[in-house]
C-alpha cells in the first residue's frame, strides 16, 4: 500500500533530506539504495529491514509488482518534490532507506572455502562497487575491508555495484592486516595482488589448485602496504606486454577471480 505525499512538510520525508549526507546516515545506522534495479535486489535480498521506499508516479507504476508486497512504507510524490527533498535529481525517481546490519564476525567466515577478495585502501566508492560488481560475477564467496576501504554500503558503492554489496557478504575486518593470520591459521592462502617484477606469475598460482585463497587487492597507485604484503604467501603478478600501463584494480582483479574459478 502506498501514500501520496503532497506537502514538502510531510513528517515522512525527513530522513531523505539526509540522503547526501554519509555521516549523518552512518550515526542512525542507515543507507540508502538509489535506483529501481537497485532498490528491487535490496527488497529481493530480504536480509535488510527496510526503512521507507520514495517514488515517483512513474517508477511506482513500473515497480508496481515488487512494492505491492513490499512490508515498508512506500511514499509517493512527484519529481519536482523529491528533487526539493534531497537536493538532487535522483537516479529514475526511486530511493529507499534501509538499516544497516549488525557487523559480521570474521570466526564465522575461517570454515568458508573458495574465493575470498580483500580491499585494503581502496577509498574510491566507484572501484569499490566495481569490485564488488565483479567479485560477484566471478564466484567469490565474499569479501574483506580494511576500515580505510571506501563504505560498501555508501550510496554511489551500491549503484555501482548493481547491488552487489547488497547480495555478496562482507566483512571488516580488524585489526587490519593482523586479521588475515586469522584465515591463514585456518589454511588459507593468502595470495597478494602487485605490479612487482619479482612476484609469480599469476598462472602459476593458480596452476596449484588451492581449496581456499584469500586474493589481496590494494588502491590503484600506491598498492598494498609493505607490512600486509609480509603476511601473503605469494605475491602474484599479471603479465603484460613491455611499456603497457598498469591495470585498473577492477579489471586487475577480475583477471585473477576468473583465473581462480578455473583451477
């Protein structure tokens, strides 16, 4: 069931004029999901308590069938409304706000096998959606932050994401990097992702066919850290051909995922 808000006043609306303020959003333990795709996968996830959903006329008439069973409030009010609401000109007239959940305890991920990607430093919202978009993509069965690793849950990481950091679990995971002998302990891999031309090539790492590997990826330009780089058993690198640039983080990591997954 929805209502119609006409009245710029309206109770109701008062979180949303918080919707560009990140910290404001973190101290009530909130995000915010932009987008009909987006806000769809949030509702279809059903692990997140949905705080409020605001639409247009136009995207309640084509989300018609996903919020009719929708147990938050869905407000209604058009465009020109919303835009003196949040300040902007949102992305296809659709936001919802939903609250964060409790964080994970990295002792429930040490059984885990597969794939697991960690950020360390990554503080771009956009790399970080991307990663996360692809880790997705790729088989990874979840995904590690240091606490300086841009907030998955930041509006624009989940847009970019397609909603993968609604969808792929993910921990912080403290005290970085000392965490990670946590996993090691547990008979993981630690694989790390770098540039140097000392490091394996990345085939033949994965040549070795381990069971469970934690991949190691850092900011683009200045890389992992040299005391999270000692804790790796292998440093990997991407061969290229001379005089080329490095690769972006993204796409440097969805080459190693993909070559991970056919091991």
């Amino acid at each position: 069931m929805s209502d119609r808000i006409e009245d710029l006043e309206d109770p109701r609306l008062a979180p949303y004029v918080h919707v560009g303020d990140a910290a404001w959003l973190r101290d009530r333990d909130l995000f915010v999901a932009e987008g009909r795709l987006v806000v769809e996968r949030l509702l279809d996830a059903g692990v997140f308590d949905v705080h409020s959903i605001l639409v247009t006329p136009a995207a309640e008439r084509a989300l018609d069938a996903r919020l009719s069973s929708a147990s938050a409030p869905v407000l209604v009010c058009d465009q020109p409304l919303l835009n003196g609401i949040t300040g902007f000109n949102f992305h296809r007239g659709c936001l919802a706000l939903a609250r964060r959940p409790a964080p994970v305890r990295l002792d429930a991920w040490l059984e885990r096998d597969g794939i697991l990607l960690a950020l360390e430093g990554v503080g771009n919202p956009d790399n970080v959606g991307g990663l996360f978009r692809t880790a997705r993509a790729l088989g990874s069965t979840g995904i590690l932050i240091d606490p300086t690793t841009a907030d998955p849950l930041y509006r624009k990481s989940i847009r970019t994401s397609m909603a993968a950091t609604l969808q792929l679990p993910w921990a912080v995971a403290t005290p970085w990097p000392d965490a990670l002998a946590c996993f090691k302990q547990s008979g993981y891999r630690i694989v790390a992702l770098t540039p140097s031309a000392d490091a394996l090539p990345l085939a033949t790492v994965t040549a070795r066919k381990h069971r469970r590997v934690i991949l190691l990826v850092g900011a683009e330009g200045p890389g992992l850290r040299p005391e999270t780089l000692t804790l790796a058993d292998d440093l990997v690198r991407i061969p290229m051909v001379a005089g080329a640039d490095s690769l972006n983080v993204t796409v440097a990591t969805g080459i190693a995922l993909n070559a991970f997954g056919e091991q």
